[in-house]
C-alpha cells in the first residue's frame, strides 16, 4: 500500500509556512515599535515610519524596539551603537 502524501505535510508547505511566520514576526515587531513611540507621546516623523516599515532584519527590529522603551526622539531609534 502506497503513503499518501499531503501537501500540508510536504516539506514545502512546512516552508512556505514558516516564511509566513516569519513575515508575521516582521509585521509585528514593526507596528510595536510604532505603537510604543505612539503610547509614549513621541511624534513619528514619515522618514521613520518608512525607515522601520522597511526593515526586515528582526534584530534591528528588536533593538529598534527596545531604543523605543526609552528614546526621547524617534530618531534615536537609528542611533548608532
């Protein structure tokens, strides 16, 4: 008797999910660094919405995230180290 193999369980589809978890982890993290500079009263300019809605390294984005905790201008976001 031959296996049946469904595509849901085909090493592809396990791909095609796990970049989709990925790009949702992205989408995440960039409307969170949005949102706590916006909870905290700090006016985001455009050239830092597009500067973090073009990010897609989730590094960056956690360290973004983390200088949003405590940034007094949404510019120290991209401070350099």
């Amino acid at each position: 008797m031959t296996a049946i193999q469904y595509f849901w369980r085909h090493p592809l589809a396990e791909q095609v999910r796990e970049e989709g978890r990925e790009q949702g982890r992205i989408e995440d993290r960039r409307g969170m660094i949005l949102q706590i500079l916006e909870w905290r009263g700090i006016p985001v300019s455009e050239d830092v919405r597009r500067r973090v809605d073009a990010s897609s390294d989730l590094g960056q984005l956690e360290v973004w995230a983390q200088r949003a905790v405590r940034a007094t201008d949404a510019a120290e976001l991209f401070a350099p180290e």
